[in-house]
C-alpha cells in the first residue's frame, strides 16, 4: 500500500482555516517523494462541500465524518474522530496547523497512538535515505533550529505553522474519492457542553496581511500605536507588535509578531523602533520586504531589512502619512 | 475539592544566549523559574482554596535543583509537593513526559480522587503545549485548553464554568468535575504569601519519587529511551542578506519617505 499522507482540515462553519490548504499543497510534495498520496480529513457538521474543496486544493482522497456532534470544535469526539481513522488507514505521516485547534487537538491524538509529535513545525521533509519527514522548529526562543524525526514510530506528527508553506493553486475540476466514515459517538457521551460563544469584536488577521505596520518599545508609549493604526489603515493592511510593545501594555497579545507569536509573511512589513531581536526576527524575516526605521545603526533588524533607514519614526511617520493621503488622494480624483 | 497542579522550572529564556562559535546554549548563570503559565495555574489554586477549601498538591518533574519550585508552590498554599526526580527520566520528550506525570497523578489519586487538574497552556522553553492534553488523554478525563476563566457553579454537582480562548472569540464551556485545564495568563493573579506560608516554604522537603519508589515505571517508556522523537540536528539560523541602509540625516526626512513610497508602489500597495 502507498505510504499515506494525511492533513488534518480545520473548519469552523463550513470556513476553513487557509493553513490546512497550505499543508495540503505541501503534503503533495512529500507524497510525491514517498511515491505515496496526499489525504485530507475533514470532520464537522454539514460540509461535504470542505470535502469538496479539499479535491480542488490536491487532496488525492477525502476521508469525511459528518455528524451534529461535530457541529462545533470540542477535544473530546474531534480526537476521537482522528484515532479511529488513524488506526484503521495507518497513515505515515499526520500534518496539522499550530492554530489553537491544532495544538488542542494533536497532543491528543498522539498520545492515544503512542507516537510523536513536533509543535510549531516550520520546515518539513524527506531524508532522501531514511525517507523519514525531518521536522525542524526554532527553539530556545528561536536562538537555534531544531530538526527533529520521529524515526520509529507512525504516523510521525506535526503541527505547522500559517504560512509557513505557499497557499497551493485551486483546481475545481480535480476530481478524487470522497470516504464517509462513522464517528460513532452520542452527544450523551461527550463530557464538555458549550453553552455560549463570545465572538470577538475584530478578528486579527495577522498572518494573512499584505501590509503589516509594526511597532516594538522605540515607539515610547502607547499613543505611539495610533499612527501605527492610521498609517496601517491608509495601506489595507494591520498593525503588529514586538513582544516588548505588548509587555509594556500598549497593545494586545494578538498583534504580537514572533516565536511566541504570529508567523507572517506580508508583502511588505514596516518594523518601526523594532531591534530585531532573534525571537521577533523568525516570525517576520519571510515577509517579501522589510523596511525598517530605527535610530541605532546597529540595530539587528537592519541586517535583514531590504530598506533600513537609520533615523527618529516620529520624524518619518507624520510626513508619511501625509505623503500617503495624497497619494491617494489622486490615485481617486 | 481535591486539586493537583503540574508546574515545570524553567531557564528564564529572555536571558538566554548562544556561543555563537559552537552554537550551544550557554547555561551559565541562566537563573531558572517556574514556567510563567504555572504560576497563574497555581494562582487559580490558590484563590480556589481561599474561596472553597481546597487540599492542594503539586507536582513536578525535572532534576533536583526543582525542588525550588515546589518551594514556590508552597508560598501558594500547597499543601504536598512532590519532585519525581531520577536520571531515567532524562531526555523525555512530551510522550514519555506525559506517561511518567500521569502515572504518578494516577499513584496520588488513590489516596484520593482529584477533581481538577491544572496545568499551564506550554512551557516556555519548548513552548511544546502537548503535555497537558497528554496527561488528560492518559487519565481519561476531559481536556479543556487556553483557558481565561473559571468559575464554579454548583459545588455539589461540581459543575463549573470554563472560558476557553480561540481565534475568533470567547467559548463558554460547561463540565461536571473532574476535568483538566491548562491555564492562560487570565486564569488568575498571584496573590501576596501570607507570612506563615513563605515560612513553611522554607523549610520544605518535598516528597521525590523515582522510577522504581514508589512507582515501578516501565523503563522502556521513561526518559530518552521512551521518547519516539529524536534531536536530528542542531544549527544557527541563517540571516537573509540585508539591503541599502540610508541615515535619515544624511538623505533628509523627505527622501525617506519617498524610499518608502516607492516600495509601497512597486509592490503594488499603492
Ligand atoms: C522565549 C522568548 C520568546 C520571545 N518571543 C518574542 C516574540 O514572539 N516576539 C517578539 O517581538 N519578541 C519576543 N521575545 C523578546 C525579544 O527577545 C525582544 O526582547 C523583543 O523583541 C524586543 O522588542 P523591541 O525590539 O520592541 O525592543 P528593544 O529591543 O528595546 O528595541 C527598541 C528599538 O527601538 C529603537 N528606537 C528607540 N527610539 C526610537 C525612535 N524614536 N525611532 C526609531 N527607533 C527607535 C531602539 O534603537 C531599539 O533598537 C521573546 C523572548 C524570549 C526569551
Ligand atoms: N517536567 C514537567 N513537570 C511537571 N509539569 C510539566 C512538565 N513539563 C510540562 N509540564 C506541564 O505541562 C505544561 C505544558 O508544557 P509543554 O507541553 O512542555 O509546553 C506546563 O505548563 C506544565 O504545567
């Protein structure tokens, strides 16, 4: 039987989470190198049609359980859901996204299997020889890289980060088997009931921005954050943090840019009195450009930086701004 | 209520550095502390114990020097610290972790039963997140993850009410104890130590299990030899190149901002 490659479709409401369609294009190449096939599992409550678009996004085969106990993401049927199908297919390799569903659901699912798990995952792949998948993640805050295998035991297992791999190419004439499966679980049995939702007023798109205007602890103080939202605003894209400007309270958590953090990958990202320390470096240094202000030449962040200009933001940021709405200004008129 | 809590002590990461020759860690003069997410695990046990009555215990794993955080514990309210310490249990990975902390949460619960078990959402020198799903998979209890908030609702039924992080909001989720939680910053603030307690903690010597006393582990399960992952290699990142680097003083404030405009333009921002 060809070595299996399985990819874990997150969904919320029939929406999926891009990071499984990124897993899914990647698992095609690893499947390409193992001689094997790319599947995905998809699980929830009426989506046949996340079934559907995993075809299109490469999926050589869909396992799918459908069932209301699934309506919404819980740890316990979720898990159970993905043990059953791993015990009875035995896949090789078992990819999920480190999105907090991810990181819930596969500690859970390597522990009953008995197998390993590598978190945070940002590279994946094949040893030529021992055609076992070399998983590598930052470590000790991002200092070093790990690669780490998982040589005797299977499904070997890894959560990855958003967008760490390109989002593949949709093809919806792609055709490929759907396999319906039973959860065989009654919402009796399941302990956890979840009886409200508190939806959050904005969401955060961190790690899909094309733009990101980032601030570290040169800003000085919180204000500083308001020309950061303004100019961020005026290009379509999102503010960003550095740990230092969140640890000093002047922005929350979820801006925050970094190991401990978002991976992003904008076309371009602005780091402004950002040092560039190793911890903020590895969730940024992908961005197609990096432009970076900052009154220390030595500053770390300038030896990544595409453009580095050695000088006070509060001296470029206002005429920015300026310069930008005119800009638009005409770009309308 | 019966709680167990299961803190990690941890180099203080923001002070780590690397030889950049050999590229190894220097531990050197790296102090260590309680995993941070911990400390407000053992918060909730605290403010639990305050509200309710509670008896807490408090585990650990690691080498004897992290004995000082169940010192810490203490000052907390712990009421039994244990320290499962043994050179088998060396090198583990999360799998081999979670088997050696629940099969002596399993040991300590015959005395009696826990109602809740709590444990920080990662360790912050691995940032891993997969102990504490791997110890609720391995009792059987249900797991509840990035929690913000606890609240007990019916202390007979032991109902209680857990706020759960996700990405797009708040879940409100509803379980009959036992359950276990791993705790978010939110969870709940240290408290002051009352005095008698930081004298207590002093003067503790916690309890050390090994891998034979009093739990005859399966060897093959422990430490290196039960961890099914491995360390391939080890290496510095690699810088991308860096590009121009212009003083602001020497090109004006104005040329700036043209730089910036131009790239925004040329990659299609404006
Ligand atoms: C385990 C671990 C995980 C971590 N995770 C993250 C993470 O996810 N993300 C993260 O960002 N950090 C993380 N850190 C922290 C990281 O090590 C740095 O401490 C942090 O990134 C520094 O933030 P900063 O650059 O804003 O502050 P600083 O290093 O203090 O830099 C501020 C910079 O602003 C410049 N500046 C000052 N005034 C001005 C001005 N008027 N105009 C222009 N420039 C000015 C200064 O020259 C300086 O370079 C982590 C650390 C550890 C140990
Ligand atoms: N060696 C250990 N001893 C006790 N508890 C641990 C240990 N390692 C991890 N934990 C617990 O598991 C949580 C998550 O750790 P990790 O999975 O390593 O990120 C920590 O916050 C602790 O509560």
């Amino acid at each position: 039987m060809k070595p299996l490659v399985w990819v874990f479709v997150e969904q919320e409401e029939g929406k999926v989470h891009p990071v499984s369609w990124e897993l899914l294009g990647k698992a095609g190449e690893l499947a390409q190198e193992l001689d094997g096939v790319a599947e995905a599992l998809v699980l929830g409550h009426q989506v046949e049609s996340v079934a559907r678009e995993a075809i299109s996004y490469g999926a050589d085969k869909v396992y799918l359980i459908d069932d209301p106990v699934l309506q919404y993401y819980r740890n316990e049927p979720y898990a159970q859901g993905v043990i059953n199908l791993c015990k009875k297919y035995k896949p090789e390799i078992l990819l999920l996204g480190a999105t907090p569903v991810g990181r819930d659901l596969a500690g859970s699912i390597a522990t009953s299997l008995e197998t390993g798990l590598t978190a945070d995952v940002t590279g994946l792949e094949i040893d030529p020889k021992s055609k076992n998948l070399i998983m590598t993640r930052p470590a000790f805050g991002g200092n070093i890289m790990a690669s780490i295998i998982c040589p005797n035991h299977r499904p070997q297992m890894s959560t990855v980060r958003p967008r760490t791999f390109p989002l593949p190419t949709k093809d919806p004439s792609r055709q490929a088997e759907i396999i319906r499966e039973e959860l065989g679980l009654r919402e009796e049995e399941i302990r956890v009931k979840r009886v409200d939702f508190i939806p959050k007023d904005k969401v955060v798109n961190l790690e899909y921005a094309e733009v990101i205007v980032a601030g570290g602890r040169g800003l000085g103080k919180a204000q500083g954050f308001s020309l950061l939202k303004e100019l961020a605003q005026l290009l379509g894209g999102e503010v960003g943090a550095s740990r230092a400007a969140v640890d000093a309270g002047w922005i929350d958590y979820e801006y925050q840019v970094g190991q401990t953090g978002k991976t992003v990958r904008p076309k371009v990202y602005l780091a402004l009195g950002i040092s560039g320390a190793i911890q903020h470096r590895v969730g940024m240094q992908n961005a197609d450009f990096i432009i970076a202000v900052n009154t220390d030449p030595k500053a770390p962040i300038f030896r990544i930086a595409d453009l580095g200009l050695v000088g006070d933001l509060y001296q470029i940021l206002p005429p920015l701004i300026e310069a930008i709405k005119k800009e638009r200004g005409h770009g309308k008129a | 209520m019966n709680i167990l809590v299961s803190i990690k002590q941890v180099p203080d990461t923001t002070n780590i550095r690397i030889n950049p020759e050999t590229g190894t860690l220097v531990r050197e003069g790296v102090p260590s502390i309680v995993n941070p997410y911990d400390v407000h695990a053992l918060a909730l046990a605290s403010l639990l114990k305050r509200l309710y009555g509670a008896h807490i215990t408090v585990i650990t794993m690691g080498p004897p020097q992290a004995e000082e955080a169940l010192k810490e514990a203490v000052e907390f309210g712990a009421d039994r610290v244990i320290l499962l310490s043994d050179r088998k249990f060396a090198g583990a990975d999360t799998l081999a972790t979670s088997y050696t902390l629940a099969e002596a949460i399993k040991y300590l619960a015959q005395e009696a039963p826990f109602d809740l078990f709590l444990f920080g959402k990662q360790a912050i020198d691995g940032d891993t997140a997969q102990v504490g799903p791997g110890v609720a998979r391995r009792l059987g209890v249900p797991l509840i993850t990035y929690a913000v908030k606890l609240e007990i609702i019916d202390q007979e039924k032991k109902e209680v009410i857990v706020h759960r992080k996700t990405a797009s909001g708040v879940e409100v989720l509803k379980v009959t104890l036992p359950v276990l939680i791993t705790c978010d910053k939110e969870i709940a603030d240290p408290p002051f130590s009352p005095l008698p307690e930081l004298i207590k903690a002093a003067q503790t010597k916690p309890e050390i299990f090994n891998a034979q006393r009093p739990i005859p582990y399966k060897r093959e399960k422990l430490g290196l030899k039960g961890s099914p992952t491995r360390v391939h290699r080890v290496y510095t990142p690699q810088l991308k190149s860096a590009g121009d680097i212009l003083f602001v003083s020497e090109i004006g404030v104005s040329e700036a901002v043209e730089k910036i405009i131009a790239v925004l333009k040329d990659r299609g921002i404006l």
